[in-house]
C-alpha cells in the first residue's frame, strides 16, 4: 500500500513539473547577464606574486551601488561600501583605478561599465573622454628588460623622463581583494541602472559576482600543487593531475624570404638573416575583452605587406634571407621573444623537417623591430631608437639601414635607452651575465614617439586600446612598408624589386580591425567576405573587437575557445600575403597528398584552406590549397614545468603563469534590507508563539470541557 | 616589550654580524656591492599600498584564514631592523610589498534573504506543527490517518491536472483550473469521509463486545471478536486530523515552490512583485491550512449528521476564498489585503461553524484558547 502511493506521488510531482508551464519565480527573480555581456577579470601569477582577481568559490553577493564621479566615490563611507558591489563607469576606473584598489575591506565586487557604442573601431577612449587608461605599470616588462639590475631599468637614465608609459596605473598587475568585471553592453547596463529605480526602503538591488579562481599565491605555488593531489589520484585512480594554473603563452609567427632557395639543410652563412619583429599580443585584466588596435594593428599591417611584397617578387641567391617574425607572448616578461632569442642561441631555432634553413645567433645581421605606429602622421614624426652603448660598436649597419629607410639624421636616437620592447631581449639574452656587454647586434626599433616622448597611445595595453588607424596614418604606414621592403629586398637580392601595394597595406588594416568588407582590396581568389567572417567567428569578435590576449599555452590550438585570436587572424592573412596556391587542387585530401616526404626541397608546406561560402549551401567543401613556409613557434617560456627555482623568478625567464577558473557568472536580484527581513522573522516567531498558546490552550480546554460521545 | 626586544636584539644582529636571513634564500638575494651581505629581493610588482599605508605593530593573528600577501612584511622588516622610516621608504619606493590587511574577502552573505525564507516558513507551517505534534504525534492512528488524507488531497491534484490537461483551449484561464480544482478537492474531502466511514464501520461491525471505558478522550477501544482490542477514533478528532493533512498539503503546495525560489541569495522584487508579497504568501498558506481544517470537520459532522445545507458554506467560502486570491497583483499591494481578511472571516465562521456542530462549549473554548491553563499542567507533572 505504502509503497504504491509513494509511486503515485511521484508520477504526481512528475506530471506537475512536467505540465507547469508557468514562469518559475526564479526564472523572474534573477537576471542573468549574457556571456557577451561583460568580461572578468582573472588572476595571473608571477613567481613571487599573484595579480588579478577572485570571487570566492560560491560567488560574492553584495548591494549594488554607483559612483559616477570622484566626488561621490570619495563620499563612500566604510558602512556604504561593506557588504556591497560598486559600479562606477569606466572614465572614473580610469582616473581612479588605485583609490578603488585601495577600498576598504567589505566590499564584495567592483563592475566597470564601458557601454556597447564606446567600444567599436570609430572610437577613441582618450579622444572622447580626455581619459587614459593604461593597466600596464608606467615602465612595462622592466622586470626582465635588457637595463635590469645595475643597469637601473629602461625608465631611468639619461632623457629617462617621462616614463615610457606615463598613464600606466598598473592595475592589470595589482592584487584586487575583490572580484572586478567590465559590463560591455549598453542593454545590460541600463538594466543595472534601472534596478535601483525599483529599490525602496525595504530592499534593494543586489549582484552576484561569480569569477572563482583555482590557483592562489604564485607560479611556484599553483604550478606545485598538483604534487600534493597527486596522492588522491593515485589513490582514486584519476590518472590525469589537477590542474590549478599553467604557463602563458601562444605561437609566435615565422616566414622567410628565401625559404624556396634555401632548402631546410643548408648551413646559412655569419650575418646573413635580417629579421623584422612585430608584436601579437596585448593584455588587459578582463582577459577577453584586450583590444590592441592602438598598439599593433599598424605594425602588423605593415609586416604583412611586407611580407606580401617580398613573397611577390622572385629572390636570388644570394645567399642572405629576411625572416618576417611576429613574437607572441611578449606583453608578459616578453615571453615570445625570451623564447625565440632561447632557441637562437641553443641552435633550435627553425631547421626541423619542413621548416626553413636553422637560424642560430651568429647568423643574425640585423633586426628592425616596428613598435607603436599609430599616431604615424607622416615620415617626419618616425623616429629609430638603438641603443647608446651597442650603437657605438655597430653603427655603421645602423645608420645605413636609417640613411636606407630615408630618415632624417635627427629621427635616429641612440642616446636613450630603447623603450619596452623585444628587441631587448636579443640585446640581453636570457642566462646572460650582468657584467657583459649587451650584444653587439645592429637593432632598430621604429615608432611614432619621439626622444622627448613617451608612448603616444596612451591606452597602451588596456580594455580600451580600440584606436582606429586614421587614413592618414595608413598613407604613412604605405609610405614605411615600402621603404622597409626596399631595405629587405636591397639586402636580399641588392635590387629593389619589391613593392608595396598601399590598398592591399589598407585592407590589411581594415581586416585586423574586424572588417570583413576588407577582401575585396586582397588580391586573389583565395579570401572571401564569408570566409573572413568566419574567422571573426571563430574569434569571437564582438563588434570587431579581435583579443589580443594570450592565454594559457595548453588553450593555443582552440582559437575559438582560447588562444590569441590576433595571431589567428594573422596567420591566416600571412599565409595570403606569402603562400602561393596549388592549381587545381580543391580537396583537402587532395591537398594533404602534395606533402610528399622530400622535405628538403621547402616549397612549402600544404595547408587547406575550407573556404565553402554561406551562398553555396551545399556540403561540398571546397577550398583552396596553398605552399606556404609559415612556421608557429611555440612562446611559451622554455622552463621546465617541474624546476619550480626557476619558477620562483630566480632566473632570466618569464614566469607568468594564468589561473584556471570557471565560466564566470553575473547575476541581478533583489534583497530585502536586513530590517525587513528580521520583521518577516519575527512575524514568523510570533506565528510560532501564538499557535502553540492556542494549540496547547485549547487542546486543554476541549480535554477538560468536550462532552465526549460514543461513537456508534 | 618582548617584541621591542626581539627587535633590538635582531637589529644589532643586522648591523652586527651582516648577514641577516641567509637561511631564506627566496626573499633575499646576494648584493652585488658587498659580497656574502643579503639584500631584500626587490618585489616583482607592487602589490599595493603606493602610500605606504599601514606600516605599525605587527597584525594580530587571526585563526582561519591564510595570510595575504604583504600580511607580514613591516612585522618581518621591522624584525630585521629596518626603522619604522626606512620600511616606509621601502614601501613608497615599491621595494617592499604591503597589502591592505583589511581586505579579505568576506563570504557572500546571504544572511536577509535567508530570514525572509526562514520567517516564511513559520508563518505557513509553524501552527500546522505545533498542531501535529501535541495533537497528532502521539497516536500512530491517526498519523496513519493524516498521511491518508494528505495522499488523497494529492489525488485530487492529480485529477484536476488531467482536466487541466485535457482541456487544451483553456489551459491558460487560470480561474477555470482552479474552479476544477477546487471541486476535486470537495469531492474528494466526501469521498475520503465515505472511505473513512466504511473502515470504521467494518472495525466497529468486527468487535463483538460493547465498549470498553475510554481510555482517552478522542478514542474508543472496541474489543474484537477474536479478543484483540480494535481502536478507532472518534469522528471528530478523525474531521479534525483529516483537515489537517488536506491543510497541510494544500499550504505546501502553494509555498513550496516559492521558499525553494527565496533559498538562494536573491529574494522575489526584480519580477516587480511588491514588498510584501512573501508576507501575503505565506499568510494565505497559513489561511487555506486552517481554513481546510475547518471545511473537513463541517464536511464530515455534516454528512453525518444528515445535514447537508452546511456544505454550502463550505464549497461558497472555499471558492471565494481561492478566487479571491487572484486580486493579488503587482499593481495595488492594498488588494492583497482582501483575500487574506476575506479568508480570516471564512476561517471564523468555519471555526464557529465547527465548534457548533461537535457541540463544543463556545465560551469555554475561547476562554481557554488565551488561558494559560495548559502551562499550570505542565508544570504540575
């Protein structure tokens, strides 16, 4: 009996569940704000410290509270902000990123909100709101720049002043005690807004900031810990170890010249490789939402066309080769570059099957390093930094590579030291010792900040680095290419042969700033709009917004889970620039056949390209094979995961790792004010006290009084 | 004092001997001017503190929580010999890391919403428990008896919700389901008297004996023909425990969802309900139990006593009561007020309703509803 009424019940609760069809209460109490809606910030470690933030493991709940200016945050009392979630606009976290650090202890959670129409590639943050946010520190990577130690960092020094990142506020690098998110979507924020309209004196809005992080303290620490779970493991027979945080890093990207004349064999002759680097990566503290069009897409831009205009004309043999190179990783302690300069010098660099010719450090005869370009308003206002003391060994080399690119005598400077950037790296190789010299290689770093300046783009690593490239700054750049492709293709092949296409150099810009209507400029069939839409797609680009973030070096080969989608995007439009299309061949299978097993002969490696356009509608997948002799090289600090000395930051390497962490949550409720929900306590003790009065009483009463009857 | 010597001590030690915290080679690294001398490793990034706040006596220790970064470096720099000015200096120059000591994350407090969940609960249920306890409890009977009626209320549910089903176009009229189900749970409140009676009937028609003196109050102990002792409730009290199950289910139905909803940390407001929602909720909950407790004992000692025009009372208030509720909006919070006093009337008149039909002395019964009797009782034994 008992056990068929409890089956009866529950086929009841079933059907009940099943059939209400009601909005639950729930569903009405929370809002939940939308993936796109906001980015978190996450916590990174170095070797000593940990950076970033951190909900706890079950979310942190606070009121939601506003301050729109400086007057009304400093008007925030300790009570005002216990127990609460500030939201203050952007221009205000700009201003006052350290005062709101440095908040006292209580409040649970801080919401930047940055709204939808601010954040597309028309928009300049520090044009319209005559703010700047930086969340670098003032002197960028000076931990491990080429000036480290006695030679006191790159921000001092002769004509040191200002710093080179002179709006830094560093926040990206400081320990927030409180989970902090960017609110991107001008719905959501009204949402925020108006949540208060509904507030009354017996409840109030309230959030819940959700962003737990897995790993605390610093690389050492998070990178041990799997030691101490490993017991568990073994003993639960979990083969695979937890994982709290891991190294960062991506791909740094390689092309050369002469890969086709120069099979991977040949043994390349002292001096004979000119490299010209670009960077790939930027960061900001909310991890997904690191724009970097201020600070690389010029650069890019100009690589690639150069890259284009070398791989378009036909090279000798002279033996000398031009190795285009995008470091990747480099805004953490420059890990790209530490990488690249590592293998250099350890003889690994590049040589493996299908690869170019190995290049070693000897073999190095210069390198041009495009740094920031996007203030670049005519020739006049580049200027070529090298450093004093290697400018007095190699200056020939140099000054001809200034007189070659067409600069004046004064746009070379060589009596400051270079500004951040990855160049230092090869000045200074990793293990090298203090005392030494710094290598004696010609280097030039080309930017648009002159002696007495800092960095121009003053959004320099931060969630608002989203300059758009004005057109004349692309005439410049079209101007640069060309002069840089003239030196290459000087130094290649002692003609000048090579030259840059100035709408292809715009498209490039245009593509890298998430304009997909760029491939008509893009010579050859093999890019489509709906291909390229896509790869935005793919990377998850928000109104053109393309992260520059690198992330853990295990996410790299997801780019539309992980990875940095800049390099993505500029692998795909470098191995356009540079690969040349196999006739005929439109299947994958077909392609994948062409790679024979004679590596030595590097015509380049066939990729597919699937470019099945959304007209076709049909399953067939056609695409487009192409040679390239594009190589990913992994950045990703070269220390062993298990040589935690070295971890700790005792050595010359980068030692940023990220924390892992859940998908992050926000949510919006209401909460009665603390009095209001005591009344409804006391009501219900009251309840309490009266029922067992009554009950008691008269329980009592019917026992002593109740004429009992007999029942038949 | 003891620090202040520790301090003392250690500080002629540094100046001393020079060669302080060898044994702690990852805060300190050798100096490059003076060979075998340790310096502080110059932090990797300021972790906070650019004013150098918070350079004083060392932190007390709090139990439970790890340190925070910085928690302890003027208390170890201090130990070391640094002045309380030097350290400051440290700190201003970003040599030194000091993070507020003050900013521990605190866990997310749920605290409001969870009285608001707990007060609910006591208003709904607190009086339905306390009935079952000093007046249900202690009789296995009729905790068999509850459990039954509360299944059949279930029941009726049941059947309601396949007409509710069945009837597609009218699915969405919410008055329509609840006037079905309101007449489930009528027909089903007569049919379980008529289940009830005819159990009793057999068990009474089994005992061969006359009845045996009463051994309590609300029960009558018949011996069976076989000699074994049969109990069976009286039809009051058994009106009584059966309304109390039907109540009990009915408030659980109605707040049940609603608690599970208010138990995490937001409460009920951003779908625009008023304040005092949960309040009203929960009220009518705690109405409709007493109310249904009221409805069985007039349903059950009516048709047993053969008169049937009670039940209009009965079914009228029980459609009013329920239709009413319907008022309650967003809109105008005062509505609320008129299906809860509405139901605080029906509830009365079903309380005297009630009391008159068991014959109850009305006088007495309020009279020792507010008397303290039952405390002196207690007290005695």
């Amino acid at each position: 009996m008992f056990t068929r009424n409890g089956a009866l019940v529950l086929l009841l609760v079933a059907v009940l569940f099943r059939l209400g069809s009601c909005e639950r209460l729930r569903d009405r109490s929370y809002y939940k704000l939308p993936q796109a809606a906001f980015s978190a910030c996450v916590r990174r470690f170095n070797g000593t410290h940990q950076a970033g933030c951190s909900s706890s493991l079950g979310g942190n709940v606070g009121r939601l509270i506003f301050a729109d200016t400086a007057a009304e945050l400093d008007g925030l009392s300790r009570d005002d902000t216990a127990d609460a979630v500030l939201a203050v606009p952007a221009e205000l976290f700009a201003l006052q990123a350290a005062k709101l650090h440095g908040l006292p202890g209580g409040l649970q959670g801080l919401l930047v909100l940055y709204s939808e129409s601010e954040r597309d590639f028309t928009f300049d943050f520090a044009a319209k709101t005559g703010v700047n946010i930086s969340e670098d520190s003032a002197c960028p990577n000076d931990r491990l720049s080429a000036y480290r130690g006695s030679r006191g960092g790159s921000c001092s020094g002769p004509q040191a002043s200002p710093a080179w990142n002179a709006a830094g506020t560093s926040a990206a690098l400081l320990d927030w005690s409180f989970p902090v998110a960017l609110v991107t979507k001008s719905e959501q924020i009204f949402t925020l807004k108006n949540c208060t309209q509904r507030e009354s004196s017996l409840r109030h809005c309230a959030i819940e900031l959700r962003t737990p992080m897995h790993g605390a303290a610093s690389s050492v620490t998070c990178l041990r810990r799997p030691q101490y779970t490993s017991l568990i493991s073994a003993l639960t027979s979990i083969s695979q170890l937890m994982h709290f945080c891991g190294p960062m890093g991506d791909l740094s990207l390689v092309w050369t010249a002469s890969s086709t004349a120069m099979p991977t064999n040949t043994v390349r002759a002292p001096a004979s490789v000119m490299l010209i680097l670009a960077r790939l990566d930027s960061f900001s503290m909310f991890a997904s939402n690191s724009p970097a069009s201020g600070t690389l897409t010029p650069a890019i831009a100009v690589l690639l066309a150069v890259a284009n205009a070398l791989a378009s004309s036909s090279n000798g043999t002279t033996g000398r080769d031009v190795a285009i190179v995008f470091v990747n990783g480099d805004s953490w302690d420059y890990i790209g570059s530490q990488r690249l300069v590592h293998d250099l010098h350890g003889n690994q660099l590049l040589g493996e099957s299908g690869q170019p010719a190995r290049i070693n450090a000897s073999h190095v005869h210069s390198i041009i390093e495009l740094g920031e370009l996007s203030n670049l308003e005519s020739m006049d206002q580049l200027a070529a930094y090298t450093d004093p003391s290697v400018y007095r060994v190699v200056n020939s080399t140099v000054d001809s590579h200034v007189k070659s690119l067409g600069l004046k005598s004064d746009a070379l400077i060589s009596d400051r030291k270079l500004p951040p950037a990855s160049t230092q790296t090869f000045l200074r190789p990793p293990g090298s010792k203090e005392s030494a010299p710094l290598q004696p290689v010609p280097a030039l770093l080309l930017t648009d900040h002159k002696r007495d300046q800092g960095f121009r783009n003053r959004n320099y690593n931060s969630f608002a680095d989203l300059r758009p490239t004005p057109s004349g700054v692309v005439q410049t750049l079209a101007t640069l290419a060309d002069r840089i492709a003239t030196l290459a293709s000087q130094f290649l092949t002692n003609s000048s042969a090579a030259k840059v296409d100035d709408n292809l150099l715009k498209a490039y810009v245009d593509c890298l700033q998430g304009d997909a209507t760029c491939q008509h400029a893009i010579s050859g069939a093999n890019v489509t709009k709906s291909w390229l839409d896509k790869v935005y797609a793919a990377t998850n680009s928000i109104n053109g917004l393309i992260g520059a973030y690198v992330y853990e070096y295990q996410s790299r080969f997801l780019p539309n889970q992980g990875g940095n989608h800049l390099r993505y995007l500029t692998y795909l439009l470098l191995s356009n620039a540079t690969g040349d299309i196999v006739p005929g061949v439109t299947k994958r299978s077909d392609c994948l056949a062409l790679n024979t097993a004679n590596d030595t002969v590097s015509a380049g490696l066939p990729v597919f390209y699937d470019l099945t356009s959304v007209s076709g509608a049909s399953n067939n997948v056609s695409g487009v094979c192409l040679r390239l002799s594009l190589t990913a090289l992994p950045a990703v600090s070269p220390i062993d995961s298990s040589d935690y000395n070295a971890w700790s930051g005792s050595g010359d390497f980068s030692t940023w790792t990220e924390s892992q962490w859940e998908t992050p949550t926000v949510r919006l409720f209401m909460r009665p004010t603390r009095s209001w929900g005591a009344a409804h306590l006391l009501f219900g003790v009251a309840v309490l006290l009266l029922s067992l009065q009554f009950v008691l009483g008269a329980k009592h009463g019917l026992e002593a009084n109740f004429p009992v009857s007999v029942a038949p | 004092i003891r620090a202040g010597r520790l301090r003392e001590r250690s500080r002629r030690a540094v100046r001393g001997a020079g060669q302080p915290a060898r044994r702690c080679p990852a805060s300190f690294s050798p100096s490059a001017d003076t060979p075998g001398h340790h310096l502080p490793r110059p932090p990797r990034f300021a972790s906070v503190a650019p004013d150098g706040s918070g350079v004083g006596p060392d932190e007390p220790f709090q139990p439970g929580r790890s340190p925070r970064i910085g928690e302890h470096t003027c208390g170890l720099l201090a130990e070391l010999g640094y002045s309380e000015a030097e350290i400051r200096q440290l700190l201003a120059e970003g040599r030194a890391v000091q993070c507020s000591t003050d900013g521990s994350p605190q866990p997310a407090s749920a605290a409001m919403t969870l009285l608001e969940f707990f007060g609910c609960s006591l208003i709904s249920f607190s009086p339905a428990l306390i009935m079952f306890i000093f007046t249900v409890a202690n009789n296995p009977l009729k905790i068999i008896i509850l459990t039954c009626s509360a299944f059949f209320w279930l029941l009726s549910l049941l059947l309601s919700s396949i007409v509710w089903f069945a009837v597609v176009p009218l699915r969405k009229q919410l008055v329509f389901s609840m006037v079905v189900s309101i007449l489930f749970q009528e027909a089903i409140r007569i049919a379980f008297y008529f289940f009830i009676k005819r159990r009793r009937g057999a068990a009474a028609a089994s005992s061969a004996g006359g009845s045996e003196p009463l051994t309590d109050a609300d029960q009558v102990t018949l011996t069976a023909g076989t000699g074994r002792p049969v109990k069976i409730l009286h039809l009051h009290s058994l009106s009584y425990v059966c309304g109390l199950g039907f109540g009990f289910m009915a408030g659980a139905f109605s707040m049940v969802n609603l608690l599970a909803d208010i138990s995490g940390p937001g409460s009920v407001g951003l779908g625009g309900e008023h304040e005092g929602f949960l309040l009203v909720s929960s009220v009518l909950a705690l109405m409709f139990v007493f109310l249904n407790i009221c409805w069985t004992v007039v349903t059950f000692v009516c048709i047993e006593d053969r008169r049937l025009y009670f039940l209009a009372y009965v079914w009228g208030s029980h459609l009013l009561c329920s239709l009413l509720t319907l008022l309650n909006s967003s809109a105008s919070p005062l509505l609320s007020l008129v299906p809860i006093m509405v139901s605080l009337t029906c509830a009365l008149i079903g309380l005297l309703l009630s009391l008159h039909l068991v014959e109850a002395n009305l006088a007495g019964f309020f009279t020792s509803l507010v008397s303290p009797a039952w405390m002196l009782r207690v007290c005695r034994r």
